[in-house]
C-alpha cells in the first residue's frame, strides 16, 4: 500500500512541476496593407515590443505575417521598412 501511494504521491509532483514550466502562446497573423491605397505591401519587418527574445517576422508578397509563441495577453505590434 505504501509504494501505491509513494508511486502516486511521486507522479503528482512531477506532473505538477511539468505544467508550471507550461507558457501559453498565441500566433498573431495579419496582412500589411497601405493605408492609403488599400494595396498589400511586402517585405515589412514586423516585431512584438517588449518581448526578449525578440520575436519577429518578415510579410511576403501578399503582405501576409505569422508571429509564432508570442505570449498570451495585449502586445505592441511594430511594422517598418
């Protein structure tokens, strides 16, 4: 009986110490557009503020970003050329 309970009591610890290391994440994606034109614009570096490391990500041709394991919550998004 006892090694049940050790054997249980041991699986809850480690699973416990497993799911506080757990960070949530989010993907933000989005298209870059001209905001007088409407038309999409490529080769935009686009980065979250305040987020080390830097996460960041360049649009295609279609103007078209994914920013991966951005973490939950508000973010500041930067564009620029």
């Amino acid at each position: 009986m006892r090694k049940i309970i050790s054997s249980v009591l041991l699986f809850m610890i480690s699973f416990l110490s497993y799911t506080q290391n757990t960070v949530f994440t989010q993907t933000i994606r989005g298209t870059v557009l001209d905001e007088q034109s409407g038309h999409t614009i490529g080769s935009v570096t686009i980065t979250v503020d305040g987020i080390r490391p830097s996460i960041a990500a360049m649009s295609d041709s279609g103007g078209n970003f994914k920013l991966h394991q951005v973490p939950i919550g508000r973010q500041t998004i930067r564009a620029s050329f």
